[in-house]
C-alpha cells in the first residue's frame, strides 16, 4: 500500500462491527512481527553491474503545471484540486515545478546526476482534451521537445501513458468503470506511440492500477474521489481490459518497443499467527500487487475474495480474460514500505474481502510516517523474480519523503535520505545476487513535487525546489545517487 488508506482503525471502529469488535482482535501481535520481521539484514557493500539503469522518476500532473496552456484540457486532477476539502493547504497543480516551461533545467539535473534514464507521464489532456478525437498538436509537440532533449543528454525517456491524469470528459462520462474507456484509453495509446515510438523504446502502460482504482473509486481520497467497492470493482476490470488493449495496440506500431506498467508492491505481512490472518493476508497481496499482473502474463485473476472473486459485479464477459492477458516485456516495480494485515469478517468492514490494513511501524519513519524497512524490498523483488520468472523487472519508484531544506550555505543536507536510498539498494543488491532479474532502479523522485492529496507537504526529491521562486538546488542525496549512478558502486 502507498499511501495511508481513507479508512483507517478509527474509521473501522465506528463501524457496527468495530464497535463490537474486542481492540485486541485488530492489534498486531508484536511479539509475533518481531518473529516474523527476524533481525534486519546488516548493510552489505555491492558492485551493480555495468549496465544497470540509473534513474529518476516523475510525473505530468505532479511536475509540468500549465494546466490549461496549449489546448489542455481539464484533467479530474485539476477538478480535485479545484475542489475545496480535497488537497491539503487547497494547493493545486497549476503550476508545481512548472516543467512544461523548465523542462531543459530538469533535464539538465538528471544529467548532472549521471542518470542513463528519466521516467516522466504524458498528460492525456494535454493530447486530447477531451479524451476523444483529433490529437493537439501542442500537446504532442511539448513531449516531442522533452524526449529530444532526454535523447540529447543520451538519457532513455521511459514514458508512462497513464499517471492518473484522466480527462475529466471522460470522468463526466462514466470514468473508468465504463467499459468504453478501455477503447478511448487504446486509441489515445495509439496517437501517442505513433508520435513518439520512434524517439521512445520503452513505455509503462499504467502507473499503479491499484492505487488509482482505490483511492479514485473506493476510498474516495484521490481523484475523482468516488467511494463505491462496486465502483472500484468495475474500473479495475475495465483498466485490465485497457491494459491488454494498449500492449497490442503498441506492439502492432511496433513489435521491438518494450512495453510494461508500473505497479505498486508491498509486502502484505499477516498481523497475528492465526490462520485467518495469513489467509487475509493472502487475499489483500493478491489485490493489492498483483491483481493486474496475473491477468496479463497469466490471464486470470488471483483469489482475492473470501467466496469466488465477484466477476459478474466486475463486469466480465466471456472471452475477456483474453483481452486482458499481455505477455508484458518488463514488470515495473513502485516499492514503498510494508503493511500488516488482520481479517475482519466478510461485509463488516471496508469491502468484502475481509481484510484491514495496518501501517507497520517497526522501522523508523520517515517524515510522511512511511515505515523504513529495506528487507521488506529485498523480500518483495524475491517473490515476484519467483513467480515471474521469465519477465525483467525495473524498479520505476523507490524514495521517501524528509523536509529537509537550504540552510544558511544553501546547502540541502539530507543525510537520511542517503541513508534510506543506501539501505533500500543494498536490499536491492542481495535480491540480484539471489537471482532477481532487476536491470534498473529509478529514484522517487527527481525533484519535489505535488505530491497528491498532501499537496506540497511532502518532499521526495533528489532536488529542493522553492515552489514560490522555482529554484532547484540539488540535494546532498542528489549528488551522492549521481556518483552512484557513475561507478554503481555502493558502499
Ligand atoms: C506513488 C506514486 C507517485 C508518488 C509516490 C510518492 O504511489 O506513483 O506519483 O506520489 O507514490
């Protein structure tokens, strides 16, 4: 799980069942996670190999501001942000790091730090307005100038097609849970991979299908903040449908791009010893990493219910495993942090899968109260080189949140970031010398940024950016993932 979820402990006891429920049943058993957690791995020195990609990530709505230049039409992240109550401080990102216009600057930093890649999105309503019909030709140019310039400081452009950013007309017209979303998303694919697929090699379909058919649909905390299970029900089968679409749409373009999605992982550890913890444990790894995974290298979906998965309350249709199955050239790994999970009973609690969900607590925190716990990377990477054996795995985001900023020498000293990147690489380091194929790692994030619903109360970036006069200063952390990326090694 990435981000703190809309119903927490105290919501899920004001309901009948956690009035009821004894508080013992829900708190993790300690002693047990200290069992479980074993004593962390000490830090071990690692040589990466020589071709390993270094990079950073980033994303349109959190980055590029300008939200209506250029023909760009209103995104349901512009409507959110917009909306009074939504966004912490009423921030938006009308303007964030203004990287529309700065875009040269940034590339210039991801260079500086000798990064061989740059993960940005491409903004759907920068390209259609609408979601639908001709492509804006401003739009495309933007990105067309970017990658030039990524291709220039001899950086890969890994593009994402979808980071969340739908267009709001096709929010008013249904959103995900309509079905007809998954040909308006392919046909969107289309116009911009034929654009750009002879200057991009290597595309993520989505960025985190489950945290954006969660938080939008379910819990309601991101855009478009709708909280309906059923609702989320029907979006996630609507983006697998979509997911398949668009590889096959990319492929016929051109069968030599890579093609892959970025999918946020975290490791679902049982709460207690009881066995009905270890089963919910179960279901929510299954809809929490790989929900939208399975269905495309294995074209089904992983038990994630109690009873039988609820497939006619998703909507599916004879013949659509099929469309939903795509042999994905890479799996994009997003890792943030671990959570703990109990069984609540089936009905009672925040959907019907039975489970709640805890923060793990454990580690120490960084400033968004995220645990730090690099096993837990090593032990994911593990899992997933396991049961996807044939597919490469990249890591398209890893990073954590610390306030860090200037001091008198202008001066950005983020010692604990440094800490926390080393930590989680070296967990990296053991997972490839056990056998994972991980040919990349992209740092979260280049610079500070809108970060969603905090708004700009959370810092992840590599650079310090002064939202109010839009100067960047390149972190201490910066500057040491730089000489990272130039020898690979880590010590
Ligand atoms: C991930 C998102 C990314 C960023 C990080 C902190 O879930 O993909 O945009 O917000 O969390």
């Amino acid at each position: 799980m990435t981000r703190s979820r809309s119903f927490n402990r105290r919501e899920f006891l004001s309901t009948a069942f956690g009035a009821a429920a004894s508080f013992s049943i829900l708190r993790p058993d300690h002693r047990f996670l200290r069992e479980l957690a074993g004593t962390p791995a000490p830090f071990a020195p690692f040589q990466f190999p020589k071709e390993f990609i270094w990079g950073a990530a980033t994303a349109s709505y959190q980055i590029e501001g300008a939200w209506n230049e250029d023909g760009k039409g209103e995104s349901i992240w512009d409507r959110f942000s917009h909306t009074v109550g939504k966004v912490k401080g009423g921030y938006t990102g009308d303007v964030a790091c203004d990287s529309y216009h700065r875009y040269k600057e940034d590339v210039a930093i991801a260079r500086q730090l000798n990064l061989k890649s740059y993960r940005f999105s491409v903004s759907w309503p920068r390209i259609q307005a609408i979601g639908s019909g001709s492509p804006n030709p401003k739009g495309l140019d933007y990105y067309k100038r970017l990658t030039d310039a990524l291709l220039e400081a001899k950086l890969r452009p890994l593009c994402t097609l979808y980071h969340w950013d739908l267009p709001q007309a096709l929010e008013d017209a249904g959103g995900w849970p309509n079905r007809d979303l998954a040909a308006r998303f392919t046909d969107y694919v289309e116009i911009v991979v034929r654009a750009l697929g002879d200057r991009i090699s290597h595309w993520c379909i989505f960025n985190e299908p489950w945290v954006f058919t969660t938080l939008g649909y379910s819990w309601g905390t991101h855009a478009p903040a709708r909280k309906s299970f059923a609702d989320f029900l029907r979006a996630s089968h609507v983006v697998n449908i979509a997911q398949g679409q668009a590889f096959r749409a990319i492929k016929a373009i051109n069968s030599k791009l890579q093609v892959g999605t970025a999918f946020s992982v975290s490791n679902c550890e049982p709460a207690s010893n009881s066995e009905a913890d270890r089963q919910a444990a179960d279901r929510a790894y299954a809809l929490n990493n790989i929900w939208f995974v399975n269905t495309a290298l294995k074209g089904e979906y992983p038990k994630a219910f109690p009873g039988d998965n609820p497939l006619d309350a998703m909507g599916v249709r004879s013949g659509d495993l099929e469309l939903c199955r795509a042999p994905l050239d890479f799996l994009g790994i997003n890792y943030y942090r671990r959570q703990l999970i109990s069984a609540i009973p089936t009905g009672e609690g925040e959907d019907s899968t039975g489970v709640h969900h805890f923060d793990a607590t454990e580690g120490a925190l960084t400033d968004f109260a995220w645990e730090v716990w690099p096993d837990g990377f090593h032990d994911l990477v593990m899992r997933f080189a396991r049961e996807y054996p044939g597919t490469p795995m990249e890591i398209t985001e890893n990073g954590c949140s610390y306030l860090d900023a200037p001091d008198e020498h202008g001066r950005v000293p983020d010692q604990r970031r440094i800490e926390f990147t080393r930590g989680y690489l070296s967990a990296l380091g053991r997972a490839i010398k056990d056998g994972a194929n991980v040919r990349g790692y992209h740092h979260w994030s280049l610079l500070d940024n809108f970060e969603w619903a905090e708004g700009y109360a959370q810092r992840f970036g590599l650079t310090f950016v002064d939202f109010r006069t839009q100067k960047r200063t390149i972190k201490d952390s910066g500057y040491w993932y730089g000489k990272l990326a130039s020898t690979g090694q880590l010590t």
